[in-house]
C-alpha cells in the first residue's frame, strides 16, 4: 500500500502519547537510574547496561553502540520497519486520529487502512479455521502426512500453524460468510475463493490441501500455500467439477493481494529474523518444508524463497537482519538444484559482484534437499556443511570447469573465456585481483612457471583498451592541472572534515550560527558533499526564513526537529547522525569554535577555487581555439582568474583546519 504522506499534526501528536518508556519496556528491560531508565541495549551484545532512556526528553541513547532516537525511531531501528508505518501502528495503539498532509487523500487513506485490517481479520480467521480442520477426522489423511512423511513434531506442527483445507468446494465460504457473516468481496480479495464462471456464486481456491499460513515479518498471516495430499488431482474449469482440465499442481499459492506480493515476501522469516541477527547470516531453501525442517531441527536461521527467483526487495529484507550481509542458498546438488541455485540467484547477482552482500552456495549431498537430509544427518552434520559452503564466485568457478578438460583447446579457450565475462563483473579491484591469480591457477594445471603468464593474459582480456586524446593542446600542456573536477581523495577527506565539523558548530554553539550563516552568505559558498549539503537544506527548511536570503529564526529544538524529519530518509541519516552527538573528541575541536569557524570555512572555500579552477581549466583545454576564439578565450580568463584568487588566498591564509586541530 501507498501511503499517502501523513500530516505533520499526526506526528507530533503520536510524539506527545507515544511514551517513550511504555514503548521501550516492550523490548527491554527497563530500571530506574536517578532520573532516568537503563538497560541492556538491544541493539548490540552487553553484559553491562549503557542503554538509557530519558522520560523528561523523550529520547534513548546507547554509550556503547551510540544508537539514538526517539520513540518513533526505536520501533523503526528495532523492527526494520518504515517511518510511515511505524507512526500509524503508534497512532491506532494511542488512538490517534490519522491526518494525511492533504485533506483529499484522508478518506483515500482511511479506505485502505480499514481494507487491510479487514483483509488480516479474514486471513487469520481462515488459518484459525484451518487449524481446526486439521484436527477433525477429514484432516486424518494431513495429519498422518505430516507426522509419518515429513517427521514433524507436534511443537513444529503449531509452531508453523499448519492446517487443512477440506475437500468441499465451499467449506471455507460457508464458514466465513455464512456462520462468521464476512463480506464476500473480502474473501475474495483475500484470494481464498473465486466466482464460478457460470455467475453462480463461488467456489473455495483451496481445496483438499494441507495449508501452510505464509506471514509478514511480525507474524501476521498475509496469504497461504497448499498442497497436494494425493497425485492425481485435477482441477476444473470455473469451479465446474465436470470440466476436467488438467492435474493440480503440487504447491499452490495465494494470489497476489494487497497484503501479499510474491516477491517481496519470505516464508518463515518472521520466525527466522532472531536467529539471522544472533548468528549473523540467513539461510534461503526453496521449499516451505525445508525451511520448517531446518527450524525443527534447532536451525533457525532459515527462510524459503517461494520457488521465485531473488527478487532485491527479497534480499534487502533479509539483509536488515545480518550485519556483515552473509547469505546462503541452499539448495539441491544435482542438476536442477544448480539450475534451481541460478534462478534463485536471479537479480542479487550485481550485489554479489560489488561485494555489497557475501553470498555463499551450499549443495547438499547425493542431491538431496534440505527436508531429506535432515531424515538421516543431525543439525550439527548440516552446520558443517554451512560452515564451509564456498562463496559464490568460488562456486560459479567451480561450475564452469566442472567436467571440462583443460588440456584439450577448445575446452580450454571456452572455459578462459567465461572465467574473463566473470572477472570483469567484479567491481572491487583486491577482489579481482584475487579471483584473477586463482583462476591463473586453475589455468596452469599446477604449472607454476605458467602462472605469471596466465594472470597476465587474464588481465589483458579484463581490462579494457585505455582511451587516448590525439587533439593537439599545444603549450597549454605547460599549465598541467589535472581533467577532473570532483575533489581528489586527500582534498575529499579534509574537505569532509571541515563540513562536518563546521554543520556540528551550527548544530551545538547556537551563538555561532548567525556568525556561519553570514559567512557562508559573504563568500557565496555551498556544502559539497551530497549529505551535507542535505543536512543544510533541511536546516533552512526548519528556520523560519527563506533559503536564500538566510533569513534564520535559529529554533532552540533545532536538532529534535531534525532528527525527527531525518526518520523519513534513513539512508541519509546514516551518513551524518554522528553529528547530532558530542564526544570528548569533538568538545576539544570546538572549544575555539571562532577560529575553527575561520579555518572550515577557509577550507570550503579554497576546495571550491580549486574545483572551479579545474573545471574551467579542462573546458578550456577541450576548446578549439581556431573553431570557437571567443569561447576559448572566455574559459582562458575564468580559470586564470580562478589562479590568481587561488595564489591570494593561499598568501593570505594564516593557518590550516589540520594545523589548527
């Protein structure tokens, strides 16, 4: 669902209910410490509490992992969930009316709201349904199937919720709108019946299948995958039992619903999401059942992948919960569970080649899947083959030389050249330049005297021809200067010290920042760096005046606001949330904030001549002075002007931002 954006009022009436010790002591423990509350942090391992909470500001703090926010943020940080979504589950606990930013979408906003907690009554009333099914004697035949074919334990049984579907063909219907009085048009947009092709009434989708509920990350059943208890099922036509079409499929899905989408959903990760943080590293199988045969046997790190290829809305789920990103794919040896392995891999691909996620692959033995192996292996025999599951690039290797002869050419020349398509698709130069001297290996056939010369054809068909400028410059060569204008990396890092340190005066030394503000008006100056220069947008939004003429009313909450509206753009708080917080550190950089000011400031500016100089520079360099004379001598006389300020300001400056810290 789209949510429409919420009004401001919602917000901040949610930030004046919402408790931030009520919300907190869901989670953790909680003990009262002179005038505030501390506990273990739940945001990282400690034997000794450095987690507060503060019920006069509203705020929570770690000193040990520096995890900070509000109430709001808390249940965002905790749950991986979206500002949006976090303020209306606040707002419907704290009774809060919902607002959205414009009055025409309210009405828009509250039909959704009330279509998608009619759609979570109706699914968790069927899975109740089910459940009872399993245990009346037209469930005997599921039952005996789970307990005798798959092994399962009671606890398991429960645990998953699975159930049964009756066999009738409006057993389900009759139960939800006959005797429970539920809106048909409900159940229907649930997917759990459909209407005959004939107009006359409907007919329940699953039938006769063992009924697994499919839930969202906090448990709630969002759809349903059944099947099969015998192998000769048909299926029929409009619900007509006499129009025989074609056999059943084994597993059937819920279609998809305003509460669920294929591939964004996980099955099992609401059970699994603990012990992916606590064991740092998720494991994906393809089948429902052998996801609930890993959490049966004490693996609970196991989520199924819906026999859908990897979507990246998928793997970003999951990587919410591992901090170093490991992912296992887990699936058959044989030839369709490498083919099953490819397909599942399907768009993460690129984020395995950045690095961005350490995917690994793990083939069972004897092309088993993880159900059958768990029949004659123990947990602890499948922990070591998780253990030392390859990487992927390590497993795609292995799979393009697997059955081929090296010393045979063309082999050879086929294997050399897919071994070159999957170097090049490495994006971290240490990485490739260690799977380059790894497949020259490989290539030697343990000729060591040929590995140089393997690695040096390698990297010749990897790297791409350099691209050479012929123009002639003439004796512009003699001013040098470099083609680029983006900051080189020593001038980006002292560039980025003194922006930061600068936005962390602003924020902390209130008395400094008319004093900032002017300077950086008088020198026409603009932040650089991209977060930054967001940190600073959102300050002359909250300031009472007008981004261009600075105009600032200085707010005393400036960095509660802020904080608060960087809860919508969490990939940018990430970047700059350490300088809404003073260490011993940074007191000792500002304590004197007037010629700190001075030197930051010097410093954006002589970065900015420096870019500028540059720019013109490199425009000039490209300009045909007999083609285009005017332009040529327009771009001449702006970058040596940008020269000669460069050379004043470089006489006049005093002192440095590194030599004054």
């Amino acid at each position: 669902m789209q949510i429409p954006r919420l009004h401001p009022d919602t917000i901040e009436e949610v930030k004046l209910r919402a408790d931030i010790v009520d919300v907190v002591s869901e989670y953790v423990v909680l003990r009262k410490r002179g005038k505030d509350f501390v506990g273990l942090c739940p945001f990282h391992d400690e034997k000794s509490p450095s987690f507060t909470v503060s019920q006069t500001k509203q705020m929570y703090y770690c000193f040990g992992c520096q995890a900070g926010g509000n109430a709001i943020k808390f249940v965002m940080e905790l749950g991986k969930r979206s500002f949006a979504d976090v303020v209306l589950d606040l707002a419907r606990r704290y009774q809060v009316p919902v607002q959205t930013l414009l009055p025409e979408q309210r009405q828009e906003l509250q039909r959704q709201i009330s279509l998608r907690e009619q759609l979570y009554e109706v699914l968790a009333t069927s899975a109740q349904f089910y459940q009872h099914a399993l245990r009346q004697s037209q469930g005997q035949k599921a039952i005996q199937y789970l307990q005798s074919n798959r092994q399962l334990k009671e606890e398991t049984i429960q645990q998953f919720g699975l159930g049964y579907a009756p066999a009738g063909w409006e057993t389900l219907y009759r139960y939800l709108v006959e005797d429970k009085r539920l809106p048909v048009q409900i159940l229907e947009k649930a997917g759990l019946i459909k209407p005959r092709s004939s107009g006359g009434g409907y007919y329940d989708v699953f039938r006769d299948r063992l009924m697994i509920p499919i839930c969202d990350v906090q448990g709630r059943v969002i759809a349903f995958g059944g099947r099969t208890l015998t192998d000769d099922d048909t299926c029929f036509n409009g619900g007509n039992p006499h129009n025989a079409v074609s056999q059943q499929p084994k597993y059937l899905n819920s279609p998809e619903t305003e509460l669920f989408s294929k591939g964004k959903t996980l099955f099992a990760l609401d059970q699994a999401k603990g012990g992916i943080s606590q064991l740092d590293q998720a494991v994906v199988v393809e089948g429902y059942f052998d996801a609930i045969a890993l959490h049966a046997a004490g693996i609970n790190n196991a989520v199924a992948s819906l026999g859908t290829a990897l979507s990246l809305e998928q793997v970003r789920l999951i990587l919410r919960y591992t901090e170093s990103k490991q992912l296992v794919l887990n699936f058959d040896a044989d030839k369709a569970g490498t083919n099953a392995a490819e397909r599942a891999i399907g768009e993460i691909a690129e984020l395995a080649y950045k690095g961005e996620v350490q995917l690994k692959i793990l083939n069972l033995p004897d092309g088993k899947d993880a159900d059958e192996y768990l029949y004659s292996h123990t947990s602890e025999d499948y922990g070591e083959l998780l253990k030392n599951a390859p990487l992927w690039l390590d497993w795609q290797i292995q799979q393009i030389i697997q059955d081929r002869d090296l010393r045979q050419a063309t082999d050879f020349q086929q294997v050399t050249q897919q071994l070159v398509k999957l170097l090049k698709n490495i994006a971290n130069s240490d990485t490739r330049n260690y799977y380059v001297s790894y497949c020259a290996e490989i290539l030697s056939l343990g000729e060591t005297r040929l590995i140089p010369l393997r690695v040096e054809n390698l990297l010749t068909q990897i790297a791409p021809p350099a691209a050479t400028y012929t123009k002639p410059v003439s004796a512009k060569k003699a001013w040098g200067g470099s083609k680029t204008h983006s900051p080189l990396p020593s001038e980006r890092s002292l560039l980025e010290h003194a922006e930061a340190l600068l936005l962390r005066i602003y924020l902390h030394c209130p008395e400094q920042r008319q004093a900032i503000s002017d300077e950086l008006e008088e020198r026409d100056l603009q932040f650089s760096l991209s977060h930054h220069r967001f940190l600073w947008q959102q300050i002359l939004e909250i300031s009472s005046g007008d981004g261009e003429t600075r105009n600032f009313s200085f707010p005393p909450d400036l960095i509660s606001r802020l904080q608060d509206q960087f809860l919508e753009f969490g990939s940018e708080m990430g970047l700059i949330s350490h300088l809404f917080h003073v260490n011993e550190k940074n007191q000792k950089e500002i304590l004197r904030t007037p010629q700190v000011v001075q030197a930051a400031i010097a410093c954006m500016d002589l970065v900015m001549l420096e870019k500028r100089y540059r720019h013109f520079l490199e425009l000039w360099q490209q300009t045909d002075p007999e083609a285009e004379p005017e332009r040529y001598q327009s771009y001449y006389q702006a970058f040596y002007a940008e020269k000669i300020k460069l050379q004043k300001i470089d006489r006049q400056r005093l002192f440095s931002i590194t030599e004054l810290l």
